[in-house]
C-alpha cells in the first residue's frame, strides 16, 4: 500500500519520503492550468531545496483532459524530456490530474513510480487513494485505465483554502459516501459538523479526511483489483453519478455533484 502522510506542509518531507521509498529525486511535476498558477511556484520552490531535479508537464483543467489523444501529447513531451525510468511522476491537483498522471505513469516505459499530492477535497478522500488511474472514451468515462497504486500520497489540507465552495461540497460528496456504506457514526459526525466542515474548519475538516482515507484503505487492501465484490461498497452512488454526468456532457457538472 502507498504511503500516507496527513498534515500541513506535508511537502517539506516529500525528500525524505523519496529517500525511504528508495525513489531517485528526479521528478515530472504534473498541474492542470489551475493548480499550476496557484502552486506550481511554491512546490518547484520547496522541492528545489530539498534537492529535486523537476521537469513540469501542464494539461487543461478539464475532465477533457482524461483521454488518449492529451495523453499521447504528454509521452511525447516525456520523450523529449529524455525522461527515463529512474524519474517519478508527482501529481498535483484533483481527480483530473491524478487519473491522467496516473494513467500516463502506469503506461510510459512500462511504469513510472506515482506520487499524488491532493488539492481538491474529493482526491484528499477518495480518488487519490486506491490506486485506480484511467482516461475517458467517447462512449464512456474511466473506461481505458489500470490499477497502479502511489508510492506516496502526500495529503496537505492547507490546499482546501483555495477551493471554491461548490469543489467543496462536491468533496464532501465523496465523505459522506463512506458514512452511507458503512460508518453510523461518522454519519452523525458529519451530520452534526456539516457546516464547519463547509467551511474547512479545522479540526472537523482534517478528521473528515482521515476518517475517509482509513475505509477506503480497509476496503482496498481487501479487494485491490475489485474482483470479490468489496470493493464496489465504494462505487455507492456512482452508478447514477456517472450516468448524470455523461447525460449532461462532460465538465458541465461536478463529479460529486453527480454523484450526490
């Protein structure tokens, strides 16, 4: 299973962790336009100093950008890069980037190491965890992918404070998923932290979190490859989720949006 690390800052220590996971420091940052302008500066900043060679690869900010033909254009960059299988691919961002980044480190020169680093509410609970990565077809979302777990998921709630409200509610979608396919009483708790969750209070938000990242793992570890049925609990209300999200045309919609 990766390596999981909940806290703020949790950047600073990506050296170490790279050192304990036996990476080599040589480093493709992934962004989408968004995360790029808000963080790009700051990481490239951070992982400089701890002694990271970095190369940085930028995708739109869309579901759009889960498919084969953006993918294709990143090898060819990758390529050009002269990237090799010592680097690692870090992924920053949400479940967009994650999934491409993903994909792309799963297939390029038969695997690249994958580090998530979670911006978004929804891939700090849920998508960035459990080792799913895939790009859309046409007829289809998720449908081309593969299951390749992160060495290391870097978790930094201090990202949420860029988040618009309606990317927050569209997270607290995903929490409430796991209070529904198993937990009673973190049913309760988020029933009776809602708001302050809304408002990405700590320490209710930062609970949240772990409180989501722990099922997912319990489930994961005992159906990896989603061949015993367990691990489906974790598509509870995805089913209708995806088909509203298709029926309304990619991007018009959020994916917890659907999904709640």
């Amino acid at each position: 299973m990766s390596r999981i690390t909940i806290e703020p800052a949790a950047l600073r220590h990506l050296g170490s962790q790279f050192e304990n996971a036996h990476l080599d420091k040589r480093t493709v940052l992934f962004f989408d336009h968004n995360t790029e302008r808000l963080f790009a500066e700051t990481i490239e900043s951070q992982l400089h100093e701890q002694g990271f060679e970095l190369r940085k690869i930028v995708v739109p900010a869309s579901e759009r950008a889960k498919s084969l033909r953006v993918a294709e254009k990143v090898y060819g960059e990758l390529i050009a890069a002269k990237v090799n299988r010592s680097w690692s691919i870090v992924a920053v961002g949400g479940g967009v980037v994650g999934d491409l980044a993903g994909f792309v480190a799963a297939s390029f020169m038969r695997g690249l190491p994958l580090v998530n680093v979670p911006t978004t509410l929804l891939a700090m609970a849920d998508s960035a965890i459990g080792g799913k990565v895939a790009v859309n077809h046409p007829r289809g979302k998720n449908l081309i992918g593969f299951f390749y777990e992160p060495v290391i998921v870097a978790i930094d709630p201090n990202f949420l404070n860029t988040l618009p409200p309606r990317d927050v509610r569209s997270g607290l979608a995903e929490i409430l998923k796991y209070a529904f396919i198993g937990n009673e009483n973190f049913l309760g708790y988020f029933e009776t932290h809602l708001e302050k969750m809304l408002a990405l209070q700590s320490p209710f938000i930062d609970q949240a979190i772990r409180t989501s990242v722990k099922a997912k793992i319990n489930i994961v570890k005992r159906d990896p490859h989603e061949t015993k049925g367990l691990r489906a609990l974790l598509n509870f209300g995805h089913t209708f989720g995806h088909a509203i999200e298709s029926a309304a045309g990619y991007g018009k919609l959020r994916h917890g949006e659907a999904v709640l």
